[in-house]
C-alpha cells in the first residue's frame, strides 16, 4: 500500500513500473554518500534468485556496484532502469565527491521479463 512520500515523480515511476507488469513492493531512496562504501552482503539467501530494480537519480562516474569475484559495474543516471542480483555478495561504492541516489525496490515480475526473480501467480 502506498504511503505518504508516494506522490509526483515517486508515484509515477512505480505507476509506470507497475504498468510494465513488474509488481513494486518496498520502494525507497537510498543515498550514499560520497567516499563511502557499504559492507559486503546478500539481500536473499544465496540459492534464491532475486533482484532489486535500480533507477538512478543522481550519481557519479566514480560509484559502482562490485561482486565478489571482483566485477564492477556503473550505473549511469539516464532514466533506465537496471535490474540487479542482489542474492550475490555484493557491495556498493562512491568514491566520487557528490552523493550517489537511487530509487531502488523490490519487484515481482509478473510478465517474465527477467531472467531472474519471476512471479509465483
């Protein structure tokens, strides 16, 4: 159910979200802040796929998600959405010099979009 920050651009971004056949649950801004990293850590259990979708708001070209084998990857701010494993040891960093933040949330793929983390229906 939605709570009161899920208004303007918050509500249209899970609207549109939704429409895609992706079911939005625990939606949330996360900030990190510049020259810090998180912990290394799972979302789920190992043997449960899962992913979080990512929609970058602001963030710099010195912030990164990195697995454990060493893999990094930027995601850029260009009004795309990413989905990303979070059942994999992972961790995020900003070494930038300005906050990184993301629109990030759990989803239920209800059309089988994904590879990963499908609908029970």
């Amino acid at each position: 159910y939605p709570t009161e920050i899920c208004h303007g651009y918050l509500a249209e971004v899970i609207e549109k979200i939704s429409a895609l056949g992706f079911g939005p649950h625990r939606v949330r801004i996360i900030r990190l802040t510049a020259g810090l990293a998180s912990s290394w850590h799972r979302d789920s259990p190992e043997n449960i796929d899962a992913v979080r979708l990512h929609l970058p708001i602001l963030t710099n070209s010195e912030c990164f998600f990195e697995i454990e084998s060493g893999d990094r990857e930027h995601i850029p701010a260009t009004d795309q959405c990413f989905l990303v494993r979070v059942n994999r040891l992972h961790r995020v960093v900003n070494r930038g010099s300005t906050d990184r933040f993301h629109i990030v949330m759990d989803v239920r793929d209800k059309n089988h979009f994904s590879e990963f983390h499908r609908a029970q229906l």
